[in-house]
C-alpha cells in the first residue's frame, strides 16, 4: 500500500527537522560526480548498441507549403544509405511540456523554415549526414502568404489564455488620479534554451517493445507522448534518460528525433540513433516567444501602488496554445487595487515557442522591475524601500493569504550582503577610468507549484537504502538532494544511499520542470521513507514519531537496536505519493529573492561587464546547500545572457532563424561571469510540501536581468528599455 | 586508416577519412566522455589533449592525427582514481548536468600548463609578463569553454584550487 | 560532408601541385566542410610542412605559414616588438582554437555572414550571381565601409588586423613561384567578384608572412564585441603610436570588423603626425576613417562605434583624455 498524501493541509510537523542523520541540506558532493568528472556518466547517444544505424534530419528550406517530391533515389543510392524516412507520424515539432500526449505531426507539411521534411539512415554518421544534405526536396508553395513578424499589422492577434487575464479596478483612473506614475513599453528578444547536450536518441525494439534512450526532463508525461506518436500502448515504451546534458525547458516534451529513431529502427529492425546537429536543435526545438510589455505603475506620493498594468504581447505558431505567461509573477508580488494584466499572442510563422528556464516570470520580471527602478527614481525614494512598501499582506489577485513570503527579508539580507548602502543615488556618479559604475536592485519572484510523484524506497537487509523514480537530473542535483532524504529520514550514512533515476520502469516521478522537481519527488521519497519508518517502529511497538534513526541504530524510548537486525533479512520497502491538493488553492505559493548587481559601463564604447552579484532567496528548506547554490548561481548567469547576450535572430523575410549556433548565439561565457554570491533566508513553507522545499532552479533568472539593467541606468544614465541590452543601445545615450 | 595513440595505447581504426577526431573517439574509439555540443569549434565540449595541446577534437580529421598522442577524459583518472582537478571538480560542485565537464576539465589541465609556461591571455596587461593566474586570467583562459549550466564560478574555484 | 581524398603533402612543392584544397590547423575549413559551404574534392594536409618556425630576417621576424596563433601569440619576441600582434591574436577565438590555427589559415578565414555559412540562402560569395541575402536582412556584423552591391560581408579576423598596421608581407608560393604581397593588399573588397576574400590563387600557397623591423611606440589591439571573449569584433583597432615632445611622431593604425578586408587608411595617419594630441584631432581621424561609411541597418550602430573606439585607442595610447 503506498503511502499518499494530498496536500490538503498544511505539514507544520516540519518532520525532516526531527531527524537524526543531520544530513538534510548539507553540501555534500554529488553522489554521480565522480562518473561526470570521468566522462563515464553515459547520455543519450553515447549508448554503444551492437549494429545500430545512424539518422540524420533534412531540413526545410522555405517556411510554408508541402513537399511535393523527394528525390529518394538520388540519396538511396549514395554509399551506405538504408532508408529515408517522412513517416506522417513524425513530428513538427516536440510536444510542449507535460502535454502527455503527441504534438502537431505529418512533416510533409511545413510549418517553419527549418524544420525537418526527412529522416536519412545509413551506416554511420558521415553517410548519414552527406545523404542528408544531398536530398532534393521540392516543394508545392502554400495558398496564403506566411507573416513572419509579431510587430507586422498583418500577424493575426488572439488573446491568451484567459488564466493570464486579470481586471480590477479601474487602471486608468488610477494612472490619471497618480501622484506618480510610469506608463512604459519594454521588449525583451526571443532566447533558446541551448543545453549543451544537443537533443539525441537511440530507439531499440525487441519485438513489439521499444526502447528509448533519449534525453528527456519528464519521462512518465514522455512515454505517453511518444505512445500516442506512434500509435502504439504505453506499455509498449520504456525510456531511459539516466543523466541529461542539460535541458531548461528544450527537453520537456517528446521531440523529432525520438520519433523518427523510433519509426527508422522499427523498420529497419535494428537500433537507430539520432543525433541533431546543434544548427537543427536552435531551428526546431522550442523558442522563449520574444515579448512588447507595456507596464503602467500608479502610485501615491508614498510610493505605495494603486495600480498595476502589465499588458503583453507574444507570439505563436498559429494553433499553438502555449503563450509566454509574461504576468504570472505580477499577478501577485506587488499591491495595488486596480490591476490589468494581459497576455496577447501574435500568429506568426517561425519555429514554436514553449518553454525557456523560467517560463513567463524570467522575462517578465526583468521588465517590472526596470519598471519599478523607474517609479522609484520619480518618488525620489530608495528602490528597495520602495519594493518594501509594496509587498501586500494578501495576494492582490486571488485575495488569498500568502503560504509565506519572504521578499522583504530577501530585500534586506540582500542589501546588507552587498552593501548596497554604497550606492550613489545620482547617476553617471561613479567613473573609474574608461568606467561608469553602477548598482542596481530587484525583486526575484517564481510560483511554486507541487505536482503528483511517487518513488520507491528500499531499505535491503543490509543496512543499505535505494530509492527509485523515473525522476530525472538534468544537473539540478536530484540524485544528491533525493539520497540526502532518505539517509535523513532513515538514519543510514550517505555513502548506504543509491539513488536510482531516469528510467521510466520506475514509479513516476513529476519531472524536470518548472522548478517542482525536487519539493515534489523529495516529498514522495519522504512518504515512501515513512512508510519505512513506520514498519520498523511497529517493531518496538511503538510511534512513528517517536523513531529516532541514526547511523543504523534505531531508538524508540528507552529501546534500541540495529536496524539491520530489524530488518532481519527482510527488505522493507516503502511506496509513497504526493498530490497537490486545496493548499495550493487556498494559499499563493512561490518563491522570493532579491538580485543586487554592480555593473561597469564603457564610456566610449557602450560595453557592459557586470562586477558583481548578489542573490538572495527563499526557497523553503534548502535540501543541500551546495547544488542549491549552483542553481541559483545558473539562473544569475541566465540572468546576465538574458540582459546582456542573448537574443534570438530572424530575418523578417522567412522567418529562419539566422544566428543558429553558439558563435552567433551569445550565451555567457566563463569571463562574463563576476564572482556570484547566494545567500539563502531561512524559511520553511509548510503548505509547499511535506518537506517544506520550494523551487530553486529557475528563481535566480527571474528579474535579475532587470537589477543590470537598473544597474546601467545608475552607471551611466541610459535607460535601455529592449533587452538584452548590447553596446549599440548604449552608445547613443552615454554623455560626452 | 589512421593509428593515434590513445591514452597511451595505439589503436588504429578503419574508418571515412571524413571522420573527425571527435567522432572518431565517439563512434569508434568507445570513448564517449569526450562530449560533442556543436561540431563547430564553438563550445569547447569537444577538449582534448593532443601532444601535449587542448584543442576542439570536432574541427580536426581524424586522419590529420595519424601517429599523435591523443589524451581524452578518460585518460586523466578513473572514478576511484581521479586527478586532482577532477577531484576539485567533484568537491566545488563545479558543474550541473555534467555534459561540458569532460572538456572543460581536458582543457584546464592543458591551460595550467600554458600559465606554467608564460603565455599571456587577453586579459593581460603587459603582454611582456608572464601574469599569475588571477581568477580574471582563468576566467579569460576557460571562455572557449561554455557552460550553460553555468558552474562558471565554481569552475574557477576548482582550478584555482588546483592550479596553486 | 561531401566525400574528398586526403593526402599529406611532403613538400611545399607538393602542397602547390596537388591540385587540392589546403588543410592546416582546419578550424576554419572543416567548420565550412561540415556545412558544405566549401566541397573540396581533395585535401592536401600542410600541417607537417617545415613551416612552423618564427625566425629573424631582415631586421624584422619570417613567421612561417603553420605557426600556431597560440605559439606566435606567446613568443617573446612578438610579445616585446609587436605586442599589437601579441594582443590580437590573443583576443581571438579560444585558447583551443589558437592551438590549432595557423598563421596562413588565419589569414584566409572567411567570412562569419549567417547567409553565407548557410547553404539555403542565396550568396554571392558562396554562389557567384545567386544574390546577396544579407542586404535587407540581419546584418548586424556586416561592413560599412568598402561594401558593394553583391556583397557586404566582412573579414573576421583580427591577426591580420595588427599585421595590416604593422605593414608585414604575405609570402606566397604559386605554380609560377614565389612572389609578396603587403598585408595591405592581401585580402580584397568585394566589388562583383565578392567570391573571392584575397589575392590568392587556387593553388597558391602561403608560406611565411614576414613582419618589418620593429617600429617605436606603444601599442594597443581594442576589440569590441558582443560578449567579453570567445566572440568576434564588431569593431576592432590595431594601433601604433609613439607620442614626442607631446606630439604624435607616428601612428599605424588599422581596423578590423568594418569591411571586407583589415581596413587601413594612410590619410588617417597623416591627420595625426606632428600634432598634439586632442578630441578635435581624433574626431578630424575619425572623419577620414568614416567619409565613405554606409550603415545596412542593423550595423549602423558600428558607424558611432568605430569612432567612439578610435576616441578610446587614442586616448590611451597618447594619453589625452581630457
Ligand atoms: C568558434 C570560433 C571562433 C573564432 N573566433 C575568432 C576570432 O575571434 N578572431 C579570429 O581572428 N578568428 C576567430 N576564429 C577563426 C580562426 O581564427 C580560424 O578558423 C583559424 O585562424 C584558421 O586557421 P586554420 O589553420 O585552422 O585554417 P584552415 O581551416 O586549415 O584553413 C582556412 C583556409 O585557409 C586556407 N589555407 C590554410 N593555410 C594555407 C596556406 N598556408 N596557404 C594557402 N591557403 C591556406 C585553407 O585552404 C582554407 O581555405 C574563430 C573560429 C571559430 C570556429
Ligand atoms: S554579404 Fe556577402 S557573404 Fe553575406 S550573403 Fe551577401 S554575398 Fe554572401
Ligand atoms: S563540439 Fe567541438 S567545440 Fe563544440
Ligand atoms: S555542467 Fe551543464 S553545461 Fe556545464
């Protein structure tokens, strides 16, 4: 019997702080480091499988219409060349994240430039690539003309999901009644996830049964999706994703190449790997949408909010219901009675936009909070002082109680961390030779949400625990924070823990999304630990609660003993499952944080390095201190590529995507990197989860681009309003 | 049909004189630490170690290499036997997903070398002096090597760390 | 990557006759290969040439054509007379890539245009007559000066931006032997015949470039870029200067991200020398620099930055910023 609990209520029992192990939240090291550190840690292509053939996509090279012919002979002939494949179950795109069934199919028709038209297998990879190159695909033009820009007054505007709309109050008013008020417009550019592991997989079929070794972030949603691809049970898919080289976002859904793997080895009855080429991963793996957000802030002469407009517009393919959730953080972080936010999506012909690190509140809160930086400068009052004044007692939107918040302790553990004191109020106030600098601030904010997990817990007759999930870690630090668990809970040393993930035999697990991964899978390995707990607390006949397990010695009152003599050659095995439940209604749930950054701004050339970085954040219990901090310090360095670097470029003519490498793609590199400082706030959320953890991984993108931008306004004076925000939207403001 | 020295052992392969190290290593050598991000020369994922040099084993034939010595990942420790850098890697958490880590960890153990000998960066201001290997000068050192993890800070961490 | 043969050559006499496309650190070329933007039918490996050796000659340095950037770069005779060569080679691609570029392959790069390295769009370069795709498009790191109706691209690199300011001298080897040719001359703007980036034949084959005697003065190598390494220039200047009296004596400059080939101007020179340096001075340099700049759009930003640039090197190296 699994132990479930729906989280109906909140769990102030705060149990894993009970515990005896005291290894909850420490900063142990990686249990995988070491086969990481070795290059043995295995991805999805590096599977060596005996006689297996290599694909190769062929890309589309207009971005509408049909195919009307391939010339498949020409290609079947080339030396080593087995098949090619345009099987209409093939997919257009991958199925955007925790869609559980399959995306758009039928690659004959196409939909964007680049995508792909064809699958070209043949005995290794070099044959397989050339093929591919050299098909010739023809294609039959579409009857309507295609827009390619969301700006265009041709591009066909829808409203998003009406989740995202919210109205009260009257904004107008309140902006004309203001004692201060901002009205701006802010862009931000579109961004790619760009993992480091390009997208891959190897199919295998015995008999009517397929395997898939791919690299996936939510594999109990990934099976059902590739299930219903192919058109076949799914009981008939097993995937296996152990480490994954990266995902944020781009590995979500089921994409092109586990289809297409899985078609080609089916038919030619052998393994087939896909490897796409990087090129193929920026053109056809899901896009962050590039957004126009006019924000418009009211305020008293305090500073203190009337109202709050945050109206968006992002973009689409037509038919595609994911709309970049641009407002889901204003909806609750600051107060004002009267509130307008919005999401619109322009229908626009390029690849499909879904989810980036951080959907909605990475770039939306960039913006806000430039917004705020604003406000605060016509209020003539300290930006952190004015963020204070405006963290409400309820949630604005929903009216319902926060489960707990911890911005202002962020804002003020922040500042004192960084010294903000230090900051000149004035601009262009600080020049260190060719160097303006400057110091900016920000809020953090990300909506935590928990979702159904189970895992397995297995306590052997040895003494010795595994835990089991098909959870994956995608560098999130799964395997260390779900080991670290269960050795609290159980009292076993860390090095007795195994931890097994990445294999959707498994019980299923929530995924790698949306920063729930570690709070939902943590809280059923919790479960599944009481469970245990309770079996060997039966043994002394005594309370559960009254277990203390430490070191493999249990004790209840004055009893004690071994637990290996409890367990008495009889692996006891827990089963546990969390579901969401009223709290997550009842309560407003995210996480908080505050970014300070110091900037350096070039005065001849515009260039911006930033200096330094604080970040402080509340994110619930810190399950370990040491890949808590890494996430945090991925998402600052996000937050840097996301004002400084990153932007996706199309030509306005087709819709292709021209910077589609990482030459041309700036991702941050090491030197654009300061030394980073997190500093955690002590915080348990009770009506989060069991283990009252919240998510980590993507909080620290969530309005840092925003404390850099604000950051160069105080450097130099220039108030950039389209991110990110390169030298040539500098230069022309810099003074003389 | 070229023969390189791999890790100490010379292996000779049948394979397409199209075949880049990387692949050659990969596909053919079964050694698949060394990690293939871009195939472009524009990640760093690739690093290995060749006579003595780190360079991006996907923008090199592998028949350009007959006769080299060839120093992968795999070459510099094992998971019970791991070099000090990798070790450093391990204790500084100095990676996430782990899918750049083989490459920045080639071309840091080469890097250290190159400060040993002198060599100046970008970011050093007399080009004339063999600069110490500031965190700036890492930092500079390791930007052919992405990590979109971003395990930056404790990257530099574990080889400062190191490199001392 | 379309099927080549492959042979190593065994003489510099060799690598010319082969009929074949040259292969040396092949960081450029394979990166193209693989793109099937260049489909050589045979390659000839130049690696293992006795080319690599950085020599005295005639008062200045013979640096041979397989040098390593990362070995010229870290030679202690560059770093002390041409630390501008110094600095550009080390502001260039990666620690990796370095290792593996040669100094002739250096020079030939191609361009980084996204129209260009993708086969699907017509170019000029690539295709002669299938037009040019960038105009009108994204060409934020497109030329503005020396650009032409077929083609706007530009010469990415940077060595060959300080070897332009240092007046070195490209020794090629051709079928019909051996001739020099200035840096300066080197590579080509575009005009109708953008298909071909310099003055080389097909069988031509770089065996040396040779840097003058050392020139006086402080130097500099300023790259602007989009991120702070591992990308390439918007606008880069290599510069010479050496201040006397308070005056600029001399000044060598050149400039890189800006056209189809290092850019150098000899009127920009003449402006300075034998003045006392100042903002007017640098603004009338900048003015010869740019008279004839032309934006495409999205690099019209690269028309204030070569001159807020020019402003930073000549502050620095003269010491006027006032
Ligand atoms: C991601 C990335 C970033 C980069 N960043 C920069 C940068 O910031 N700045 C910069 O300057 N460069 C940069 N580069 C380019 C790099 O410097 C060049 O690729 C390299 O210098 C080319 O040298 P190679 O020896 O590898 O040439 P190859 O690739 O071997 O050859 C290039 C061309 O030159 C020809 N060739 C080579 N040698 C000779 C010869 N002796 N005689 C005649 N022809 C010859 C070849 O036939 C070929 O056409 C970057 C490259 C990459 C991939
Ligand atoms: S700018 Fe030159 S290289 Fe680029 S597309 Fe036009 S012709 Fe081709
Ligand atoms: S795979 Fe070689 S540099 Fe990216
Ligand atoms: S650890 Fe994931 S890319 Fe570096």
């Amino acid at each position: 019997m699994t132990n479930t609990l729906t989280m109906d209520k909140p769990d102030v029992r705060n149990r894993l702080d009970a515990m005896a192990q005291g290894i909850i939240g420490a900063p142990l090291d990686r249990p995988e480091g070491p086969l990481k550190v070795v290059g043995t840690a295995t991805y999805a292509s590096e599977w060596q499988l005996p006689d297996m053939a290599y694909g190769v996509f062929a890309r589309a090279t207009v971005p509408a219409g049909k195919v009307a012919s391939i010339d498949r002979e020409a290609v079947l002939a080339m030396p080593g060349v087995l098949a090619i494949h345009d099987d209409p179950r093939m997919l257009v795109n991958p199925a955007q994240g925790g869609a559980g069934k399959k995306p758009l199919q039928d690659i004959r028709e196409i939909h964007y430039f680049g995508q792909t038209v064809a699958l070209v297998v043949a005995e290794t990879f070099e044959q397989a690539t050339a093929a591919a190159k050299a098909l010739k695909v023809e294609y039959a033009a579409p009857d309507d003309a295609s827009v390619f820009d969301p700006e265009s007054s041709a591009a066909t505007v829808e409203h998003g999901p009406d989740t995202q709309r919210v109205q009260t109050g009257d904004l107008d008013k309140a902006m004309a009644d203001a004692a201060f008020s901002v009205d701006v417009t802010y862009t931000t550019a579109g961004h790619a996830s760009a993992a480091m592991e390009p997208h891959a997989s190897i199919a295998s079929w015995q008999g009517d049964q397929l395997t898939l070794r791919g690299s996936l972030q939510m594999l109990n949603y990934n099976v059902a999706e590739l299930a219903d691809s192919l058109a076949v049970g799914q009981s008939q898919v097993r995937i296996l994703s152990p480490y994954v080289g990266g995902g944020f976002g781009s590995k979500l859904g089921v994409g092109e190449d586990s289809v297409a793997a899985a078609i080609a080895s089916r038919e030619l009855g052998r393994p087939v790997r896909v490897d796409m080429s990087r090129q193929q991963v920026f053109e056809t793996v899901m896009r962050r949408s590039e957004t126009r957000q006019r924000l418009r802030l009211a305020a008293r002469a305090d500073g203190v909010l009337t109202g709050i407009g945050h109206e968006c517009l992002v973009s689409n393919l037509p038919g595609e219901q994911y709309a970049e959730p641009v407002t889901q953080a204003t909806e609750f972080l600051y107060g004002g009675e009267n509130r307008m936010l919005s999401v619109d999506v322009a229908r626009i012909v390029r690849l499909c936009a879904g989810s980036v690190r951080a959907p909605g509140e990475a770039v939306g809160m960039q913006a806000l909070e430039s917004a705020m930086d604003e406000l605060a400068e016509k209020v003539g009052i300290d930006p952190v002082e004015l963020r204070k004044r405006n963290i409400p007692a309820i949630d604005p939107s929903q009216g319902t109680p926060y489960s707990s918040n911890t911005l202002a302790k962020c804002l003020d553990a922040g500042a004192a961390r960084f010294g903000w004191d230090q900051r000149q109020t004035q601009t262009c106030a600080t020049r260190e030779g060719e160097w303006w600098i400057g110091m900016g601030v920000a809020s953090a904010a990300r909506v935590h949400k928990l979702v159904e997990a189970s895992a397995r817990v297995t306590l052997a007759s040895d003494g010795t625990v595994k835990v089991e999930t098909d959870m994956t870690d995608i560098g999130t630090g799964t395997y260390a924070v779900l080991g670290q668990i269960a050795g609290e809970m159980l009292g076993t040393p860390i090095e007795k823990v195994s931890v097994c993930l990445g294999d959707s035999a498994l019980p299923a697990g929530p995924g790698s999304g949306g920063s729930w991964g570690a709070a939902s899978s943590g809280s059923a390995v919790f479960l599944a630990c009481e469970q245990i707990r309770q079996a060997l607390a039966k043994k002394f006949q005594g309370d559960e609660e009254a277990l203390s397990l430490k070191d493999g010695i249990a004790r209840l009152g004055e009893a004690s003993a071994m637990v290996v003599d409890l367990v008495a050659g009889k692996p006891i095995v827990g089963e546990g499952t969390i579901k969401p439940g009223e709290t997550s209604k009842a309560t407003r749930q995210a996480s908080y944080g505050a970014f300070f950054a110091e900037v350096a701004v070039n005065a001849y050339t515009g260039e911006t390095r930033v200096r330094r970085m604080t970040g402080a954040f509340g994110i619930g219990r810190v399950l370990n201190e040491k890949t808590a901090t890494s996430q945090c310090y991925g998402g600052m360095t996000w937050s840097i590529g996301s004002a400084l670097t990153e932007e996706l470029a199309f030509d306005l003519r087709d819709g292709h995507l021209v910077n589609h490498d990482l030459a041309e793609y700036h991702v941050p590199v090491n030197l654009d990197v300061p030394a980073l400082e997190v500093v955690f706030v002590e915080e348990r959320d009770p009506h989060a989860s069991p283990i009252q953890a919240k998510g980590v991984g993507e909080l620290g993108i969530c309005g840092g681009a925003g404390a850099i931008a604000n950051a160069i306004y105080n450097a130099c004076g220039v108030r950039v309003r389209d991110f990110p925000m390169t030298l040539d939207k500098i230069i022309g403001g810099l003074p003389d | 049909m070229p023969a390189l020295v791999i890790n100490g052992t010379l292996r000779s392969f049948d394979c397409d004189e199209r075949t880049s190290l990387l692949d050659l290593l990969r596909n053919h050598a079964g050694l698949t630490g060394t990690k293939k991000g871009c195939d472009h020369g524009q990640c760093g994922a690739c690093t290995v170690i060749v006579e003595g040099r780190r360079i991006n084993s996907c923008l090199s034939l592998a028949v350009m290499h007959d006769g080299d010595e060839v120093t992968t990942i795999e070459g510099l420790g094992t998971a019970t036997d791991l070099s000090p850098l990798q070790r450093a890697f391990v204790s500084h958490d100095a990676y996430q997903c782990g899918y750049c880590t083989p490459g920045q960890i080639c071309s840091a153990t080469a890097m250290i070398e190159e400060a040993r000998m002198g060599w100046p960066s970008a970011v050093t201001d007399d080009v004339e002096t063999s600069p110490e290997l500031s965190d700036n000068e890492i930092r500079e050192r390791m930007s052919g090597n992405l990590c979109r993890c971003a395990a930056y800070p404790n990257i530099v961490a574990a080889i400062r760390e190191t490199a001392a | 990557m379309k099927a080549f043969t492959y042979a190593r050559a065994g003489s510099t006499a060799d690598a010319v006759a082969a009929d074949a496309m040259k292969i040396a650190g092949g960081t450029n070329l394979l990166d193209l290969m693989k793109l099937e933007v260049e489909v050589p039918r045979r390659l000839v490996d130049i690696n293992r040439l006795p080319l690599a050796a950085i020599e005295p000659a005639g008062g200045g340095l013979r640096i041979g054509a397989v040098v390593r950037n990362s070995d010229l770069a870290a030679d202690i005779r560059v770093r002390r007379d041409y630390a501008v060569l110094s600095k550009a080679l080390l502001a260039g691609a990666s620690g990796q890539l370095r290792n593996k570029a040669t100094t002739g392959g250096n020079l030939c790069q191609r361009t980084r245009c996204g129209y260009f390295t993708d086969t699907a769009m017509p170019c000029n370069k690539r295709e002669p007559g299938s037009g040019c795709q960038a105009i009108g498009g994204f060409n934020r790191i497109h030329a503005i000066l020396g650009a032409s109706d077929a083609c706007i691209a530009t010469y990415p690199g940077d060595m060959a931006v300080a070897m332009s300011a240092l007046d070195a001298v490209v020794e090629i080897e051709g079928t019909a032997g051996s001739r020099s040719v200035a840096v300066r001359d080197f590579h080509r703007l575009p005009g109708n015949t953008p298909e071909r980036d310099n003055v080389l034949e097909a069988d031509d084959l770089i065996t040396a470039v040779t840097l003058p005697a050392p020139v006086p003065g402080r130097h500099a190598y300023r790259k602007v870029r989009d991120r702070s390494s591992y990308a390439f220039a918007l606008v880069s200047i290599a510069a010479v200067v050496e201040m006397d009296a308070g005056r600029i004596a001399s000044a060598s400059l050149a400039f890189g991200g800006l056209a189809h080939k290092p850019w150098h101007d000899p009127a920009i020179a003449e402006i300075l020398i034998g003045k006392a340096p100042s903002k007017a001075l640098f603004d009338k340099a900048a003015d010869v620099l740019l008279a004839g700049a032309q934006g495409q759009g999205a690099n019209d930003f690269k028309i204030p930055l070569a001159r807020r640039t020019l402003h930073a090197v000549l502050a620095e190296l003269t010491g006027e910023t006032a």
